[in-house]
C-alpha cells in the first residue's frame, strides 16, 4: 500500500481550517486535488467528511474516520466509516489522507506503518479569509515530521499563490506508479482552460 497525505496549509502558520471551512477558495487547487484522487481511495476524517457538498466527493472510495461506530454515511455503496485507525495497517493499493487536521496529525503520529510514504505539500502565500469565525487548525506537527522525515523529489508548481511540492520519505521504498500518477496530475491542468 501507498499512503499519500495531501493538503493545502498557508504559509508562515500551517492552518489548513477556520472552524469548519477551508479559509480561501483558489479553484485550481480543488481542481488539482480532484486530479489527483480521483477513481482513487481516500481517508477524511468525519469533520472534513461533513463539509464536502452533500457528504461526498464522486467517483471516489472515502473512509470516514470517526469514534462514532454509528456513524451513517450518505453513499454506502462507496463510503465506510473506520473506528480504528490501525485498520489502515493492512490497506491494499493507494490510500489518499485528505484531512482535516486531526487526521492528519493521527497518521503522522501512530507509528512507522501509518505515517504516510508520500506528501503533496500546497502552500497558499495568499491571505486568510477574514469573515470566517472559529477556531483557526493548523497541521505544525505534520510539517515538523516532514521537514525531518522527507525529502522532496519535485520541481516546484506555483499557480494561484499556491506552491506545490511532493515529498517522499526518506529511506522508504516508494511506489513509483502512485508517485508518477501524482505529478502527471499536478502537470495535467487541461481543465484549468474549461470555464
Ligand atoms: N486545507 C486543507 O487541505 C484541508 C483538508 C481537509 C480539511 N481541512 C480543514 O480541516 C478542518 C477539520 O479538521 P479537524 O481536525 O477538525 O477534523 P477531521 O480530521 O476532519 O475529523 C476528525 C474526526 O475524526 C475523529 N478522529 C480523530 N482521530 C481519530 C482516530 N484515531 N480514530 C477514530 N476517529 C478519529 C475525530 O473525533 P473527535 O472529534 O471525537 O476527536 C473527529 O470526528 C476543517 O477546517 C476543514 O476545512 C483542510
């Protein structure tokens, strides 16, 4: 299995969250983000899992990580909830880690066998939507992981504000596959012209 953490933090303080919302909106960042998980599987905590439209993202296989084992999801044919992070031990194949911060902070923090192989590190220079109330998350101890564990195999991408950059750990065999499918998808804006 290939683990891949993406995310898009804001430079200097690593927030990826204000309450419940992502503070800036850059279109060709969920573009990219769609690019690069779609038809494939992914892991979103039961926060970020709430905030997608109508509970879901198409054409992907989403585990929502929740204590809740009640936990209804809105696609049972493609959406599972997983009490125990530990079952992500054993996943076969690519696992995308979309986030939010909790869950990102419970991979990177349980162990050699969940800490992800790959990292698609976007960093938004702009600035933070200043309406949105809540409290601010931000994904420092991830970053500080990353800057010890990883080493980054990318050029850099900048669009938007947005610098995109792809880490991998240090040591580890990485899937080249997963790795090559991930900056094809960086590379690949054609539905960047589609208005
Ligand atoms: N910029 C980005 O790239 C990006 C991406 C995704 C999300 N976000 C932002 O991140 C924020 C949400 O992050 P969040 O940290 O609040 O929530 P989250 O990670 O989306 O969800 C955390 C959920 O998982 C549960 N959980 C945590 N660790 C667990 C474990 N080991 N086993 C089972 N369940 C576990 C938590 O339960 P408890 O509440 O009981 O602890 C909580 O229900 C939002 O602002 C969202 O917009 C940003």
């Amino acid at each position: 299995m290939t683990k891949i953490a993406i995310w898009c933090r804001h430079q200097g303080d690593n927030v990826i969250g204000i309450g419940p919302n992502i503070p800036w909106h850059i279109s060709s960042d969920f573009k990219r983000f769609r690019r690069i998980t779609e038809g494939q599987s992914l892991v979103a905590g039961e926060k970020t899992y709430e905030s997608f439209p109508n509970r879901t993202l198409p054409n992907r296989k989403i585990f929502v990580l929740s204590f809740n084992s009640d936990y209804e999801v809105s696609d049972k044919a493609n959406h599972f909830v997983v009490n125990d992070i530990k079952a992500f031990k054993d996943f076969e194949g690519n696992l995308f880690i979309a986030g939010g911060a909790g869950t990102y902070k419970a991979f990177f923090s349980n162990g050699a066998k969940l800490l992800p192989d790959i990292i698609v590190d976007s960093c938004y220079q702009g600035a933070l939507d200043v309406h949105l109330t809540g409290e601010k998350v931000d994904i420092t101890p991830c970053i500080d992981v990353m800057n010890k564990k990883f080493v980054k195999v990318s050029q850099d991408y900048d669009l938007d504000d947005i610098l995109t950059t792809v880490w991998v750990q240090k040591g580890a065999f990485v899937d080249q596959a997963a790795l090559k499918h991930i900056v094809k998808a960086i590379e690949d804006k054609k539905d960047e012209t589609v208005s």
